[in-house]
C-alpha cells in the first residue's frame, strides 16, 4: 500500500501543504452533491459498456451529502482502518448483471494523510491503494471497481475521511476482467514489494528514462491481453515532472498519465494498452520511484485501445492536438461548458459508446472541479477532477458520448484543460436529440470577458432575461481582438448594447474577437446581471443558406456564416452591402431601445468575379442585381 507518512520529504510537504489548502475541503464540498434518478434493471443484457446518461452520485458520507437514491448518504466519515460497503449494482441505472463498475472516488477532508483502496467485498484486502490524500483535503481518482456476488464493492480508509462515489457506467460479464483484488506489479521503492517479487525495489526511475513492467501473465492476467487498467502512483520525486504510460516500442506520446511535484503523492488509473510482448513503458520526466497496480483487463472485443494516447483538447496558448482542433483557445471560464467533439478524431469512429480519456488541469485562480457528461444530457452535479490553485491535478474519465459523438466540460473556475483519448468502447452509436450543451456566460469584471471563438464563446444572437431594475447596470461591449490590452494597443470597439425592456440581447459575430460583460463602467455594487444564454424566439423561423439578390435578415431569412456568389454575365459588378441593424425580440425587423454599433455598414464587391460577405445574426444583407445566388 501507498503510505503517504512513509516519506520525510512527503511529511514536510504534508506540513506545508496543511494551512495553505485547509480551506479547500470546505470549499469544495458543495461541488459535490449530485441528484439524479434510478433506474430498474434491465430483462435482456448486451454485452458491451454500458455508459450511464450521465454520472450519478451513489456515495456521500457528508452531513449533507445527497445521492440519487437517499442510499449512503449523511452516513459520517469512515473510521481510520475501518472499510465501507457500497451497494453499485441495481441502482442509478446500474444492472443487477453488473460484475464491474466505472467510478469517480472522491476522498475528502481526511483526518490526517492516508488511502483509499477499493475492492471487490468478500476479498482480502489487497496491498494497493486507489487514491492518496492529505489532512483536509479533496483527492479523487477514477476506479475500475469489480463488483462482489451480490454487486457490492468495498473500500477501505487509512485514516478518517469523507468519501463521496459516482458512478457512470458498468459492465457484464466478459467485457471487463476484474482480478479477485487490484495486484502490486511493479514498486521501485527500496522497500518496495510486489506480488512475484518482479519490478520491486529498483530503484528511482531516472529522469526522461521509462520503467518497463511486464503485465500480461502476471497477477491473474492472461497472458494475451492487449489492455488492462492499471492504477499507476508516483513517491519521491525529485522534481516538477509527469508520468506517460504507452506501449513499449511505440513513440513517446504527446500525452501525460500522472503530474507530480516535488516530494508529491499522486495517483492516476491508466487504461494502458500494451505491446505484443505485454508489456507497458512508463516515461518519467524526473528522477521519482513509481508504483503500478493492475486491477484487470479489457476484452479486446469490447473495448480498443489506441497504439498511443491522442491529445484532444489543450486550452493553454501553446497548446497542441493531435487535428488542430480544440488548442489555444484560451482557459475555460468559470461556469462555462466547452462543447467538443470526440468521434471522428483521433481515430475514434462513429459506433464508439464511450470513450477512456485522461483530463489534466493546470493554472486554476481557485479550488474548482470539472465535470464531463455527454452531450444531449443536462449537467449532473457530480465531478470528475478536483484541483487546487496552482496544482497540476490529471484524472481518469469514463466519458459516454453523446449526440454526434460530443462531450460536455463543465469548469467551476478559472482553469486550463488538457484532455488525452487512449481509446474507446464498441457499442451503440450514441443517438442524437439536437439539443447541445449548456451554454451559459456568467458576468465577470470590467474588461474580462469571453473570447469568441468555436470553443468559447460561438457567434450568434445572446439574451439576459434579468429583471429591469438589475438588468438596466448590465452591458456589452464587443472588441476586435480577444484582449482589452490589444484594444489599448490601437484597435477599436465595434460597440456596445444596454439592456432593451428589462432585457440584454447581443449579435456575436464571426468578425468578433472578445465579448466584454460586465456591469456598466465598474458599478459593481448593483444587483447581479443573468447569465447570456443562447437567444431562441418562441416560434423560430427556419432560414436557408442559399439566396439571390434583395433585402434578408440573418437569422430571420438567411442563416449566419460565410457566403460566394459570382456576377451575373454581363454584369459589371456584384455589389452588397451589410447592415448593422437588430430583428426584435420576436423575430420581426425592427430597432429597438438601448442598441446601437458604431459600424453601421460593410461593402463588399466582387474580386475577379466572385463576392465573399460574412454576416452575422440580426443583420441586414442588401444584394445587388448583378449578384448570382450565394451559397
């Protein structure tokens, strides 16, 4: 087992780490609190993953702690030494033929530093541990639970804490092959001991060196698997660095398993696919010893890995993916979603059910959580990483996909995310009710608002339903640029827009670079402004995208985007103009109170014969009649 007090660096970073996180537990508890409905067992069962609609909170220890069912709720912290039965199977949506279950473990406000461990009930407990904590703070993992005979698993406390279980998803028989106990295969320590006596006490992994761990034949499992889940910790690092887990004889990855600092404690579970000799290689990218328990292996019918992890998602400015896609679009805000599509990239195809992710955060203003959930489902009140201010927390997710193979971010605060794809499970392709993300824009302060962009903030028509007497102190302005500094710099405000009946409403466009709103030039001590939310008008009207010459309104008659048209023979110009003015609330061409931009008009004329306009929702397009039909 991991003992957190085993280290002297560990107790001296425990010591300084106490005061400066003592407050996390008590702010991030109320993050913590997840609803949901059950729902009854199933008479016929496929065997594949089943992902759950979303994740559902099953275990809350807390005083007021809730769960979907009123079942291990408000039950107090387990004892030190003590261990805690977990009902999984029958409830939440989880199948009575369940033998395995996909869970976020959350340890919280623990008495002193310590270890989960989590295993099948029945079991002697085994000698690995699932998630590390220090006295009074939050540390989650994700585990790859097996389920005893009658669906429960059990899970094991160093010292007293808080623990709190989502589940979302579960498995039947043949999909996942739990080992009776999760097993110790590789502990570098000097005292380190595994379950053959291989791979332990070899000393520190040097830096930018791999440790290689053979793990197919050993410990339960079958000598011909391709991808077992592991649960890799590193001890004693000499230095800020991270742990990247991938097939030995494949390329390092652009992609990290486990961060760590200095004399840090961190646990992350892999999914780790291995090469045709079994084996995983684990880059480290300091001097540190590592710790590797596996727990069992995925059938390779069911679930596939990738030759390498895939970078998907990486906010910071120097952020790279595997297509471009989804980089460098700036940190999440806080309470913002990022909508981002998985299927289709990175080599995960349309009938993917769900996928194994490692989502990594770095530069949070404050303690915070995410929270992943696929598309077309609301957001559960449940989390999927926790971190600190300036931590480096990285977390095994589970993620079901939804409509069009996407998946929801929530972010609590201000935070960079990194998200890695190590592979996905086979299943029903997810369906697709249309219904996107939710898509809410708290106000921030002066001159910190949200870029624009197809990961930030999208272009289209906003509204604030907010009382007049509050609404009035909210306002918008819309920048060129994604920063006020480069405002400052000689760039100018496209405009701004008040509140019109009680009501904010704005036209993001294409051409936008950032959306400021706040309350108007620093009155901060008005009433709180709603959040922007999508503009939908009770009866939508349903544009085209195709149009020839006259008058339209964008949204009204024609959709938002970017549009050629040739000239007409003969012709000796296609000319159209763009006109900055507003549809009304209900969708009717009008101006109304409190709007107004200091670009009224845009021209375009044909380059040698072909016209390029972008128009934006709510504007007006005069289209000459030399013009052919845009499209």
């Amino acid at each position: 087992m991991v003992m957190t007090h085993e280290s002297s660096g560990a107790r001296a970073a425990i010591g300084m780490r106490a005061k400066v996180v003592a407050m996390v537990a008590a702010l991030l508890a109320t993050a913590l609190v997840g609803v949901g409905t059950a729902s009854p067992a199933s008479a016929v069962v496929v065997a594949q993953f089943h992902p759950l609609d979303a994740p559902q909170r099953i275990a809350d220890t807390r005083s007021d702690g809730e769960t979907v069912d009123g079942i291990a709720e408000k039950t107090g912290t387990i004892e030190a030494g003590d261990t805690m039965e977990l009902q999984v199977s029958g409830r939440a949506g989880v199948d009575d033929a369940a033998v395995a279950a996909t869970l976020n473990v959350v340890a919280v406000g623990g008495a002193g530093p310590g270890f989960l461990t989590v295993f099948p009930c029945g079991q002697e407990r085994p000698n690995s541990s699932n998630v590390n904590y220090f006295a009074g703070t939050v540390h989650s993992n994700a585990v790859f639970a097996g389920l005893d005979g009658a669906g429960k698993t059990c899970i094991y406390a160093l010292t007293e804490v808080h623990v709190v279980v989502d589940v979302n998803g579960w498995m039947p028989e043949g999909v996942y092959d739990p080992l009776d106990a999760p097993q110790r295969i590789a502990d570098t320590r000097p005292e380190g001991d595994t379950v053959d006596d291989q791979n332990q006490a070899t000393g520190k992994v040097r830096a930018g060196t791999d440790l290689e761990v053979q793990v197919a034949g050993r410990a339960g499992i079958d000598a011909d698997a391709e991808v077992v889940v592991l649960n890799v910790t590193v001890v004693n690092g000499v230095g800020p660095g991270f742990l990247a887990a991938y097939p030995c004889g494949e390329p390092l990855p652009n992609s990290s398993n486990v961060n760590y600092t200095a004399g840090q404690i961190t646990a992350n579970s892999v999914i780790a696919k291995l090469d045709d000799q079994g084996r995983t290689c684990i880059y480290s990218l300091s001097d540190a010893d590592v710790i590797v328990d596996v727990s069992g292996s995925l059938s390779s019918d069911f679930f596939v890995g990738l030759d390498t992890p895939k970078r998907i998602v990486d906010s910071r400015p120097e952020g790279e993916t595997v297509d471009e896609e989804v980089q460098k679009d700036g940190f999440r805000r806080k309470e913002t979603t990022l909508q981002f599509p998985v299927s289709g990239r990175a080599d995960i195809p349309a009938e993917a059910t769900a996928v194994a992710l490692n989502v990594t955060i770095t530069n949070g203003v404050e303690p915070g959580f995410l929270s992943l959930h696929p598309r077309n489902s609301p957001r559960p009140t449940a989390s999927s990483v926790n971190f600190y201010p300036g931590t480096v927390n990285a977390n095994l997710v589970v993620a079901g996909l939804g409509g069009d193979g996407m998946v929801c971010l929530f972010a609590s605060t201000d935070v960079e995310v990194i998200v890695d794809v190590a592979g996905y499970y086979i299943g029903d392709e997810p369906e697709d009710t249309g219904v996107d993300c939710p898509a809410e824009f708290p106000i921030r302060s002066h001159w910190d608002g949200y870029p624009v962009g197809e990961y930030q903030m999208k272009p289209g028509r906003y509204i604030a339903d907010t009382p007049p007497e509050n609404q009035v102190w909210c306002d918008t302005m819309r920048l060129r640029f994604r920063t006020f500094a480069e405002y400052r710099n000689g760039d100018d405000i496209f405009g701004t827009h008040g509140a019109a009946d009680g009501r904010l409403l704005v036209d993001v466009r294409p051409g936008d670079g950032f959306l400021d709103y706040r309350t108007i030039w620093g009155i901060d001590t008005v009433g709180p402004c709603d959040p922007l939310v999508p503009y939908v008008p009770e009866d939508p009207p349903a544009p085209t995208n195709s149009f020839g010459p006259g008058d339209h309104i964008v949204g009204q008659h024609i959709e938002p985007g970017v549009y050629q048209a040739a000239k007409l023979p003969g012709s000796s110009w296609c000319i159209v103009s763009v006109h900055a003015a507003s549809v009304g609330f209900d969708g009717s061409d009008s101006q109304w109170a409190g709007h107004y931009d200091q670009w009224p008009m845009r021209r375009y004329e044909d380059i040698n014969g072909v016209t390029t306009i972008s128009v934006a929702y709510g504007e007006h397009v005069s289209v000459g009649n030399g013009c052919d039909t845009f499209g």
